[in-house]
C-alpha cells in the first residue's frame, strides 16, 4: 500500500493481463452449469426444497459462500436475520442478554470485520449494540431486520472484485423481496404468541406481506410489514471484574509491593478497626499484618494481599418490553423482458423501555476487613465473612428509540446478449436516542454490616448478609450514592452509487464497474448529573444557587430529597431487594427540565465518546468470469482487481485550560485488493475450489477520535486518538470442495488462512505540538508557558500515547460441512451438521496473542422429517469457550474475560391444513429449548464477571396464504 499508485495499478493490470493469457480460450459452448445470477429466486415451500436450493447456489458459485433461502428462514425460529445466518458454518452469533442475536462473527473474527449489505448497498444501523455495550466500531445490529421481509442471504467468505470491499472476514448481503420473485396475487400472514419462562408473560408478533403483478408481467408492488412487542426479564449476576485489597506497610509487614503480585489493590482495608463494625472486632484496634493473620487463619499475608474477590458482587434484574416495527416497499417495472427497473425501501422503529436493577456489595473502593478467608490455588477467594460490608443499589431504567430507512433504486439493462449494464443509488439514515438515569442509594457505614461470601460452586457466588436489603427503611442514604442523567443521541447516514457493466455472456465475460459510498456517524452525549445532585443530595442556597464551597451529594436538609425523607422514595423491589418509585423522586427533584436541558459530554453512560467520523470511498473494479475444459472436465475461474480510495474525516472534542472545542483530523489512502477464485468439476459431483484475495475493514472509529489530553502542566505528555490508524489488511488463501450426493445432500471441507495487519497496540511517538492541531491559546498559562520556553508552538516536541498499529496476525481454519438426506431410512428424514475449528497466532513487535470475541471451535446440528404436511426440525448449536478482552482487567496485568463454552437447542414444528380456506399451518417453535445460560470469567473459572439467565421461549403461531 505504500507503493505509488500508478506503478500498483500497471502491476496489478499486468498481473490480470498474464492470467487471462494464460486461460485456455473461450469454450464455445456453455456449461449446464449456470451461475448465480441464473439462479431461481421463488419464495418455494419446504425446508428440504430450501436446502436443495442452498446446495445449488453452493455448486454453482465460484468463490467460496454460503446462502439461506426464503423458506429456510421464514420457517425456521428466527427471530431475526442474525439468527438465521447463525447456521452456516464459520459463523458465530453474538447474542444479547435476553439470548436474541444481534450481530455475527465470520471465521475467527470479531463482528467489525463483517461487511453487512443490503442488496448489494451499504448500509448503518445507529443503535448501541448488546446491553452494556458501545458499538463504537463497524458492527451492524440485525436485530431490527426481521426474516418475514427477506428471501435469500448471501455470505460470501472469500470475495470477488465486484463486490463492496469492507468485510475483511466475509461479507453478507441481504436480499429483500421483490413482487416478481413470485408473480401473481399473493398475500402471506404470520400470527404468534410468545411465552417467556422467566417472566410468564406473552409477547405478539406477526407480519403481512401482499404482493402484485399485472397480467403482462411488466409491472409489480410488494408491501410487507413485520411487529414484535416483546416482554423481556432477565434475571442474573455482575461483578464488573475481581481486585484485591491495597495493603499498607504496616499491614503487609514490610513494603506493600512486596506483598501484593498479581496487581488490582481496588480497596483499602482500614488502618484500625472502625466504630460499630460488629463481630466481636475492638474499635481503634490496629490493622496490621499479623491482627490480619489472626482474623483469617491458615493464610499468610500474601495470600491475603492477593486474594481476588468481585469488584462489585450484584444480583441484576432486567425487565421491560422491547418493540419494532418494520415495513417494506418494492416497486418493479419491466417494460420488456430486458428491462428491469426497481425501488426498495425498508424501514423500521424500534423502542426498548426497560428497568435495571442491581444490588452492590461493595468492593472497589470499600473498606471491608476479611474474617476467615479461603482462597484456592489461584488466590480467589472461594469463602470468606467481611466485616464493615456496605451495600449500594444501582437503579439504571432506559429507554431507547432507533428509526432507519433506506431507499434503493436501480436498473438492470440486457441490452443484447453480450452486454448488459447495472445501476443503482442509495441513500439511508438512521437515529438513535437513549435516556439513561442512574440513581444510586446506600446503606450506612457503622452499622455493623457483615457479609458472608461462598463461591465453592455454582455459577456465581453466593452473598448473604445481616441487613434487609428489601426493606426501604433499613436506613439508605445519599452518603456513598450518586445521581446521573445521561443521554447519547446517534445519527448515520449512507449513500451510495454502483454503475456496471458485463461485456460477454453469463458465463464467460469480463466485468467493469464504479462505486461510490458516502457513510457518517456522529455520536453525542449529554450530561447534566452535577445539577441532578445539586437539586436532590447536595441543596441549593434559598434564591436557587449552589452553595461555596458546594456540599457533599449526603442529603442535607437543604435538599429536594433530604436523607430523612429518602425511604419513602423506595419500595420493595421484584428481585429481593429495594426498587425506586422512579416517577415520584423524578417529579420531585426536577428531572424532567433538567434531562431536556443537559449540556454536551464528552462520554456517554455505555462509554461510547462523542464524536464524528466521515468517509467517502470511490472504488473501481475489473473481473474476468471464464470457463474453460481441462482433462473433459469444467474449469470455472473469476479473475479480478478492486481499486478503492478513501477520504477520513474524524471530529472529536478537546477540553484544555477550561475551554471545550473540537478538532478535526483528515486523512486518505488507498488500496488494490485482487481476487481470485476458481471452482473444478474433477467429476460431475465433485468440485475442487482454490481462491487467493486481499480484503480489508478500515480501522476502529473509535481509536481515532482525537480526545486529547494532557497529563502534566508542561504540556510535554499528551493522550491523544489515533486519525491515522492503517486499516486492517488481510491476504487470504482457501482450498476445498464438494461431494454433492443427491438432492440436498453435500459433503463440504474448506481450509483456509488469513495473514492481517492492522491490529492496534498503546504506543507513544514524538511529534510537534502544531501537529496536534491543538489553538495555542487554548491551554493554561502554565503549558503556554513551557511550550514557549522549548521553543514554541511551531517548534515544541510532545510526547504523545496513542493506539498505533502493529504486528501480523495469522489465522488458520478448517470448515466441514455435512447435509444428508435420510430417505432410505424414512421418506422425509435428513440432517445437515458443520463444524469450524480456528487457531490463531500473533507475530511482530506488539502483536496481539489473539483476535478477542470470537470461539476457536464452532458446530452445528439440525435433524429435520417433512412428510404428509408436518415438519419438525431439532437445532443445536455450540459455541467454545473463548476470550472476549485484552489482559490488564482491572490493573490485575494477565487477567483477560472469557466466555463459558455454550449450547443451545432449539426446536421448530408445524403441520398444514392445506384442505382449509388460506391453507393455514400451525407452527410452534421453542427457543432455548433447555433453558441455557451464559456466562463470563475473570480470568479464572470460578471468578464469574457476568452470568445471565434469559431461560426458554415457546411460540405458538398461525400462518397462511391466499
């Protein structure tokens, strides 16, 4: 990429030039084979008849995909597009809390390395991601496409020129119906009820789809329009990661560092024994290494200094509804057979309106005192009594609104049979909002408050304590809480236009075409949580000003809501443990002005920053479809080169010396990704595949934010975000092929390597301080003033940490794939199975160890029986254990989070009425099938980070035709 760019296009045109030369010419007759374009796309009836259609699209391709039909998904329990594509092989959903899924993982890497299309069109979803998420990188939420709306997708794992370069690991292409998909009169209805184990309540969905064409088959509508009201409780555990206490001298029995070897030092234990702690503990009495042997026997002071216990030990409670409504328009007008034009819009409204609950036995930052400890051979804590214990509840209802459209035109122009031109435009937005509050209230100190911890089994530990934490009258104060109003809104927006052109026939041509892609993001926070606790906890002077010096958030009788009239604001909670009459305590402390009125932030509650990133891509491609015999037998190849250029623009805001501005980065650069790809009929049933590309995914957005600050007042070290971050690169190999063994039955293996560049480590470089593009008068008088006397502005180094680029990343992996029919057994009875196994390897200076969030071993199981009008179909689908974060969790220097290995059945039935009005079918479907849960570590097996437990789903459901 560093090459200039005329001496990379005359090699690149070269290279293309001696490939083509080299091919046998032209065969002048065509293969039975037909390509893709050719293939039949009718909304078809029968899952067998789905996965026919999938095996043929598979024979018939070049490169190396996968695709899913309109049956397969409309039939299957699907909640959405994310989860349908979830049973290819290579693939990885990535689920939220409730166990819906929400985005996917090709071949080993994270979700940002998937380039998400529709219709061949770029496209942005604004939301945020999982709960406790950020989606600050290049994820698209699939949650809002629902699968009614859909007839194909298309995962193509290794690409070819004319496709839209973005998908380092694969990208997918949604396809959206069409009314001449399936001429005629057409009207398809869809009615369920949902039952939810864990809060037995129903949910509704259902989805109507009508579809028109004229008797001349020239001209066509389809209007669809899917909705889900969706009540959603999820129960589970949090601890936000494990530390260990930060001993004194005296309580390490020499230099603290000596003692403490694993890093954290998250809370501090008393130098002497508090007032009221209980236990039989002598106030005053010092705290000193050997008083804390004698508290915990059979440990020495460094098992002690490094015993691991949660940050934040917390029951969780989710509960609210999470509703969407999508709809699409398609317009088809074929005025001869040669001609096509057509418009899809798609859009959608999604709400989430939920409570979230927790309970805190405080950790980080407490001053807890350990009684009878135990720790394993680890250092984590597995039972233990804790004295001065204090508790916290953390109340964060929110509410989320996302609206996307987008609108697609195009045209398709065969003008004769050796040349055909295709056109497009497309323009999307999407916004998103999310109101997030956080009221915190705690118990006393003092009152001798004593927690008695077991983590000797189970998912999570186990806390219980002498307080009724259910009781709104057990004395909660302000003293330790906090009140937050936060806000984030989002906006993005896409653009985009394809122009291109096929000179030959459908299999034999040579292709050129344009691309241009306009894509922008802008996140914004707000935050007005000063003036929140001024109000509530703090007091305001009688004419409505804060007090000098401003008091302590303690609830003062000189606040909204003193400490004294803080219980009747709670109440008994669903969960075990108090709640918060959120709209009383709202009224009463002024929130609803103070919400609609709160001043830009730099960092939202889901730690998502502000800012705003730009970037325009013009993108030109040839390609070279050839078919050819060698030894009587088929050779199909596709040759190709994609041209791309990019135009970053990246705004973020600085705050120094008091003063809020922001700064605006731009960058560009280029790339050549060639491609090829070639598919070998050695016999009639068994082809051989070979491909070789280069792809790339542009960088993180949210390391390049400028965000810069300084950490000392002479303005020599800065921190600062990385504008000029390399994208990712990968050069790619893969070989394999089929057996294909009659109807939908084939035999599949695919190995394959990628070798990437782009992975970012912390690094530090020297640069000007005119570089940073930082106004001089905008620091202190002191920085000025330093800056100055190394020369100034122009001259004046700084040192400047920030995410710089690093080593290579190797990824190898094997896919097999198995679809066998079973009709000698039993008419009707099959199964289809995959598996995936990746292992990675990091190389270079600062490379990482491992691509996070993705598992090294992935299968899938469905065995299926259609037969006399019922089908039942049974799915399983496992997921290793993997890593999912970095080291240096919680200063803790080698722990990283995992995820426990997972499985999940799922179970889909139905029967056909077909002799009745509509030929109603009645469906049930049952998600999650054996309720399974899923859980994080911190390092070590028995330290949960996070446990959820969504339970199972049932679905019962009405369908028809007329």
């Amino acid at each position: 990429m560093d090459k200039p760019r005329h001496s990379l296009f005359k090699y690149s045109a070269l290279s293309l030039v001696i490939h083509a030369l080299a091919l046998p010419a032209f065969a002048q007759e065509s293969s039975t084979d037909q390509p893709r374009a050719d293939i039949e796309e009718v909304l078809i009836t029968g899952y067998r008849k789905s996965l026919t259609d999938a095996a043929s699209a598979k024979r018939q391709s070049v490169n190396v995909s996968e695709s899913v039909f309109a049956e397969d998904i409309g039939k299957f329990p699907d909640l959405n597009i994310a989860e349908s594509i979830n049973r290819m092989p290579g693939i990885q959903l990535i689920r939220d809390m409730n166990g819906e899924g929400m985005n996917i993982a090709i071949r080993g890497l994270g979700t940002n390395f998937t380039k998400i299309t529709l219709n061949g069109a770029q496209i942005g979803v604004a939301s945020s991601g999982r709960i406790g998420s950020q989606n600050q990188n290049r994820e698209v939420d699939l949650d809002v496409f629902p699968t009614e709306l859909f007839t194909r997708l298309d995962v193509n794992k290794s690409p070819v020129a004319s496709m839209s370069e973005g998908g380092l690991s694969g990208t997918v292409d949604m396809r959206s119906a069409r009314p001449f998909d399936n001429p005629g009169t057409h009207v398809n209805y869809q009615l369920q009820g949902s039952y939810g184990e864990i809060n037995e309540k129903v949910s509704p969905r259902g989805s109507l789809t009508a579809s028109w064409t004229n008797d001349d088959d020239t001209f066509g509508v389809l209007v669809g329009v899917a909705a889900v009201n969706n009540k959603s409780t999820i129960t589970g555990y949090e601890t936000i990661g494990w530390t260990t206490p930060a001993l004194t001298d005296a309580q390490c029995g020499g230099p603290a560092a000596n003692c403490n070897l694993i890093g954290g030092n998250g809370y501090r234990i008393p130098d002497t024994v508090p007032n009221g702690v209980g236990n039989g503990l002598v106030p005053g009495t010092p705290i000193d290494a050997a008083y804390l042997q004698s508290l915990n026997p059979g440990l020495d002071i460094n098992q002690i200094a490094n015993g691991l216990t949660p940050r934040l030990n917390r029951p969780s409670y989710i509960d609210g509804t999470r509703d969407r409504i999508s709809g699409l328009v398609s317009l088809e007008f074929r005025p001869t057979d040669d001609l096509n034009f057509y418009l899809d819009t798609l859009w959608a409204d999604a709400e989430r309106d939920f409570d979230r609950l927790a309970m805190n036995w405080v950790g980080r930052n407490g001053a807890v005192i350990p009684m009878n400890m135990e720790v394993d051979s680890n250092n984590v804590v597995t039972s233990g009594t804790f004295a001065n214990a204090q508790f916290f509840l953390e109340a964060r209802p929110y509410k989320e609104n996302l609206d996307f459209y987008n609108i697609n035109p195009g045209v398709s122009w065969t003008i004769n049979d050796q040349l055909r031109i295709d056109a497009q435009i497309n323009k999307g937005r999407s916004e998103f909002f999310r109101e997030s509050p956080s009221i915190l209230v705690a118990t006393p100190m003092g009152q001798g408050i004593t927690v008695d911890f077991n983590n000797k089994g189970g998912n999570f530990p186990s806390v219980s304590t002498n307080v009724d934490l259910n009781d709104p009258d057990a004395g909660w104060s302000w003293n330790g809480g906090r009140l937050n109003i936060s806000n984030e809104k989002r906006v993005v927006e896409t653009e985009g236009a394809r122009f291109d052109v096929r000179f030959g026939d459908d299999v034999q041509n040579i292709k050129f075409g344009l691309a241009f892609d306009d894509i922008s993001r802008r996140i914004t926070s707000y935050d007005n949580s000063p003036a929140w606790e001024d109000i509530t906890c703090r007091g305001l002077n009688p004419d409505g000003s804060v007090p000098d010096p401003r008091p302590g958030c303690v609830g003062g009788e000189l606040a909204a809501i003193p400490d004294s009239q803080l219980g009747s604001y709670l109440k008994p909670g669903p969960h075990g443990f108090i709640t918060v009459d959120f709209d009383r305590l709202k009224k009463a402390s002024n929130y609803a002005e103070l919400n609609r009125n709160a001043p830009e932030s730099d960092t939202a509650a889901t730690g998502a920053k502000t800012g705003f990133i730009s970037e325009e891509t013009l993108g030109a491609y040839i390609e070279l479809n050839t078919e050819s015999e060698i030894a009587q037998r088929i050779l199909r190849t596709n040759f190709g080169v994609r041209y791309v250029t990019t135009d970053q623009r990246i705004d973020g805001p600085v705050t120094l010396g008091g003063e809020r501005s922001y700064q605006s980065f731009l960058s560009d650069y280029d790339a050549f990704l060639p491609s090829f790809n070639s598919a070998y009929n050695v016999s009639e049933d068994v082809i051989l595949r070979m491909s070789a590309s280069r792809t790339m995914t542009r960088a993180n957005p949210s390391n390049m934010l400028p965000n810069t600050t300084f950490s000392d007042p002479s303005a020599q070290e800065a921190v600062q975000g990385n504008p000029n971050l390399a994208p990712y690169l990968s050069t790619n190999f893969d070989i394999g092929g089929e057996w294909y063994t009659g109807e939908e039955g084939y035999i599949g293996l695919t190995l394959f390597k990628k070798q990437i560049t782009g992975f970012t480590v912390l690094g530090t470089n020297t640069v000007s301080f005119q570089s940073l593009g930082i106004p001089f008068d905008t620091l202190t008088d002191i920085q000025q003033s330093a800056l100055n006397s190394r020369g100034g502005p122009g001259s004046a180094m700084v040192s400047v940490a920030q995410q710089v680029n690093s080593g290579q990343l190797d990824l190898t992996g094997q896919e097999l794939t198995l679809v066998q029919p079973l009709n000698n057994v039993l008419e009707g009875l099959g199964f289809s199975a995959n598996y995936t196994h990746i292992s990675q390897e990091g190389k270079g200076s600062g490379a990482p160890a491992k691509a996070v969030g993705v598992a090294p071993v992935t299968w899938n199981f469905t065995g299926y029986w259609e037969n006399f009008g019922a089908s039942i179909r049974l799915s399983y689908t496992w997921n290793d254990k993997q890593t999912i974060s970095g080291p240096n969790q919680n200063s803790v220097p080698d722990a990283e989070l995992k995820t426990d290995a997972r499985g999940q059945w799922d179970l889909s039935a139905s029967y056909s009425l077909e002799s009745l009005p509509t030929s109603p079918q009645i469906t049930l479907n049952v998600i999650n099938l054996t309720g399974e849960s899923s859980r994080n570590t911190f390092q070590h097996d028995n330290a949960t980070y996070e446990y959820y437990d969504p339970g199972f789903s049932v679905m019962l459901g009405l369908r028809g035709k007329f």
